[in-house]
C-alpha cells in the first residue's frame, strides 16, 4: 500500500474511533440529570406515584361511603328501639317515670342513645338520681332508674317533704310516716336543703347501716350536745358534729351489740375510737341481748354517697361538743 493510502486509512480509524466514544458518551449522559445525578429509576418513580394518588383518592371515597352509611344505619328503622325494660323504680311515681322513659326511648335506636333527650324525660321527677342505660341490638333498650332515697322529711307549708342524705328535697314524693323529722328553723324554699344544721342531719341519717336507720325515730341539734339521734326503745345516740359519720355509726353499733350495754340510756361517740355509755340502771344485769338490730360485719357504710355526705360540718354556733 502507497504511504498515502496508509495515512488515509489510518485517519478513517482514528475517525471511527472518534465518532464510537462520542456515541458511548451521548448514551452515558443521556440518562443524567442537569446535575450530573443519573436518573436511573426516574419512570419507575413516576409510574409508583401515580397508583399511589390513585389508591389514596379511592380509600377517602371508600371512607366516605363508610361514614355516610354508618350515619344512615344508625338512625334507620332497623335498629329502632321496639322493646324498653325499665327497672329500679316503682309506685305511682314509678308508673310516670316509665312511662315518660318509654316514650323517650322509642325515639332512638339501639346504635344511637341521645342520653340527654332521656335524661330531660326524667328531670321532672325528683326520686330519680341517675340513669343506666343498654342496648341489646337491634332493637331492646335497658334503662335501670338509679333512685333517691329519703332518710327523713322536713316540714314546709302544713306538709311532709322527703329529703335525701344530700338534702335534695322529693317534694313530688309523699314522705312515708317513719321517716324522722328534721327541724328547721326557716322552711326551705329551694328544691335542696340549705341549713347547715339540717344539712348534717340527713346526712347522718344517710351514712346510717339499714337497721339503724329504720329505727332513728328523732334527730336533733342541742347546744349541750350537737348531733343528737333517738332510737326507738333504745337509747340516745350522741355524735357532737358531723364530722366522721361513719366511724361514730360503726362505734355506736358495736356498744349496741355488747350485752354490757344493755339498758343504757345514751351512747356518746363523738370521739369514735373512745365511745361512752350513760345512764345505765342501777343493778343492771352484767348479761343480757340489746333488742336493736346490729350493724352486719363488714358494713359500714350503706351508699359512697353518704361517705361523701359525712364530711358536712355542722353549724358550730348550734352543735358543740358536751
């Protein structure tokens, strides 16, 4: 071959080679981005974004529909209050309570209680404290009447009101002849008791075990002794203060129960971990049963309720301690 022909042959290949890396080069770079990051993966990023949005629009849509059907069930005539059991309350006054309670319910579902709407049916009567309420689906509501109970009555205008150990007033029930009046030196106006002497009375009434209270035929205030509670056929019960009710009812139960006390005519306990007895007969029998009822082992306290109640003060000017 002529040197011409070597030369020409030799650039051509140099040419090649030239125009290949340049091609190697293009495909290199062609996937970067301005940065100079490689962009590999960029479609399958694009095409993962899109089917996510996707999956996210359908899942609100489905969310949407949940709710809208769930707002629907709720309140449709398939989970309608059809069958209403009423338990807690009874008498006359019980009659209207159910009956205002039963009309309420069979506004509602079982999937949606309006407590409010059952709650103002039974404001209007007193002897109701609180309301528990159940379904049963699909259609049975249960609603137990938590009541008030009356521990005494007071006088207002020439008749007897039952008062609660909190001192709410029942003035819509009749006050059952063996309640114990509480005294009062202003008749009450209000639908609770406002006097602090009064006040600690019924509570003391209220933090009473059963028996006891059953038989607590008069309860009043002395300037000489406070808090003063007359058994029947038994003897006086002194507590002083308010304070501390149900340990003073828990000592005065357990001189009651001692033979040794039989015949007494006072039990002082208002310092409970030290009670004291008074006025027993002369000659009196070292033996011997007391005929009122004891207080049940372990009991103490009948209702929290009352518990809470204890810790009314009473009127220092008008109970004192002997």
């Amino acid at each position: 071959m002529s040197a011409i022909g070597t030369r020409a042959a030799s650039a051509a290949g140099r040419l090649a080679q030239t125009l290949r890396e340049r091609a190697l080069g293009a495909r290199s770079t062609a996937g970067r981005p301005a940065g100079g990051r490689p962009a590999r993966g960029r479609s399958t990023a694009v095409s993962l974004r899109r089917p996510r949005g996707r999956a996210l629009l359908a899942a609100g849509a489905a969310l949407v529909l949940l709710l809208a059907g769930w707002f629907w069930l709720r309140d449709a005539s398939l989970v309608a209050v059809r069958t209403v059991e009423i338990t807690g309350v009874e008498g006359t006054q019980g009659t209207r309570v159910r009956a205002a309670l039963e009309e309420a319910a069979r506004s509602m579902t079982t999937l949606h209680v309006r407590h409010g709407a059952l709650e103002t049916a039974a404001e209007p009567f007193s002897i109701v404290k609180r309301l528990e309420v159940s379904t049963d689906f699909p259609h049975t509501m249960r609603i137990h009447v938590v009541t008030n109970v009356a521990v005494g009555a007071v006088a207002v205008d020439s008749r007897r009101i039952a008062v609660t150990s909190d001192g709410t007033l029942l003035r819509d029930v009749a006050a059952p002849a063996g309640l114990p009046q509480i005294p009062l030196r202003v008749a009450s106006v209000g639908d609770r008791l406002t006097e602090r002497a009064a006040v600690a009375a019924v509570a003391a009434l209220g933090a009473a075990p059963p028996p006891l209270r059953a038989r607590v035929e008069a309860i009043e205030m002395t300037a000489d002794r406070g808090l003063t509670l007359q058994i029947a056929h038994g003897p006086l019960l002194v507590f002083g203060n308010g304070e501390r009710l149900a340990a003073k009812w828990a000592a005065a139960a357990a001189v009651l129960a001692d033979p040794d006390a039989a015949g007494a005519s006072a039990i002082v306990v208002i310092a409970p971990e030290r009670p004291a007895v008074t006025g027993l007969p002369d000659g009196a029998p070292v033996g011997g049963e007391s005929d009122i009822p004891t207080l049940p082992e372990g009991a103490v306290s009948p209702d929290p309720a009352a518990e809470d109640a204890s810790t009314v003060p009473a009127d220092p000017a008008a109970m004192t301690s002997p």
